[in-house]
C-alpha cells in the first residue's frame, strides 16, 4: 500500500461512474431470473417437448431439495461474479493530493497496481466523453500523459472528469508557481 508523505494532503479522491455498474447488475439479475423462468415454462404445456423429456424435467422440479440447492449454488456463483466485479469499480482510484496523484489500479484479489507521479510530470490532459448517457450523466475517460513513466495514466469512466481536469491544472499550477518562487 502507498503512504502519504509528510505534510502530504488529499484533495480528491477519483472513482469510475456509479453507472458503469448499472448494466453488470441489472444482467445479474436477469440471470438470476432465467431460472425460474426456464422452469416455469418447461414444466408448463406452452413449449412441446417429448413426454420422456417433461417427465424427467417435472421429476427434477418437483424435487425441492435439488432444486433449491441447485438454484442457491447458481446464484452463489452469480453473487461472486459480481462481488469480483465490484471490488475491481471499488479499489479503482486516483488520489489527488496537494503534490502527487497517484493511481491505484485493482487488477484482481491479489494483483494491484499503484503508480504515483508528480505535477511537474504531466504533459497533457484529455478528456473524453462517448455517446448520449456519458454525456448526460457527466463521466467519460480522464486521460493524463506524462512525462519519465512508461505509461499514460488513464481512469475510464470517471465521474465529473471535466471537474478533475480543472482540479489537477490548478494544482499543477500552484506547484509550477511554487517551485518557481523558490
């Protein structure tokens, strides 16, 4: 884990949109769904099967133990899948501080990536919104290139990047005016 210097303070804490979740969550849900339907409608008379065929599936039906247990195993592997998910949107952040920002970059349970550069690093900052909802709801893809990392630094989906970006020119100014008045 990364440690602020002395005298070091966070600003702002930036995370992808609440929104980026939205589709994820909602596809889990219908797959939790599928299911019951899928059962409903196979011991129903609305889809011809063979009668063999309906038998051994109103047989399995009406089995409750193995069903349920069936069915609680599906949605705890559905529960999972989702629980992997979050915690990728959770522990992606950038911290901006009042000297650095640093970006930490979940990769899975135990893979993460943290990389931290200075203000006086940065080259460019772009910002980049696609489509209707993007733009509505206010996030998009928050780009930063910088200068001595083998990398740029990118957080897709940020919230309010138009708001960050002025936030880090600032700081970055003050920095620059700082280190200028030394």
């Amino acid at each position: 884990m990364w440690k602020l210097d002395e005298g070091e303070n966070i600003i702002k804490v930036l995370r992808r949109h609440y929104w980026v979740m939205l589709p994820f969550t909602i596809g889990l849900l219908i797959l939790s769904i599928f299911p019951l339907l899928f059962f409903y409608f196979i011991s129903s008379d609305l889809i011809p099967l063979d009668d063999i065929l309906r038998q051994g599936f109103i047989d399995f039906i009406n089995n409750w133990d193995l069903k349920v247990f069936a069915y609680s195993v599906y949605l705890i592997l559905l529960w999972v899948f989702f629980f992997i998910e979050w915690t990728d949107y959770y522990l992606d952040v950038w911290v901006v501080t009042d000297k650095r920002i640093v970006d930490i970059e979940q990769k899975g349970f135990f893979h993460r990536e943290i990389t931290s550069f200075n203000y006086e690093q940065i080259q460019d900052i772009t910002i980049e919104t696609r489509g209707f909802i993007e733009t509505l709801f206010k996030f998009g893809t928050l780009h930063v290139q910088t200068a001595g990392i083998g990398r740029d630094i990118i957080i897709k989906d940020a919230a309010s990047p138009e708001i960050a970006r002025l936030l880090i020119l600032n700081l970055q100014r003050k920095f620059s005016q700082g280190k200028s008045g030394l």
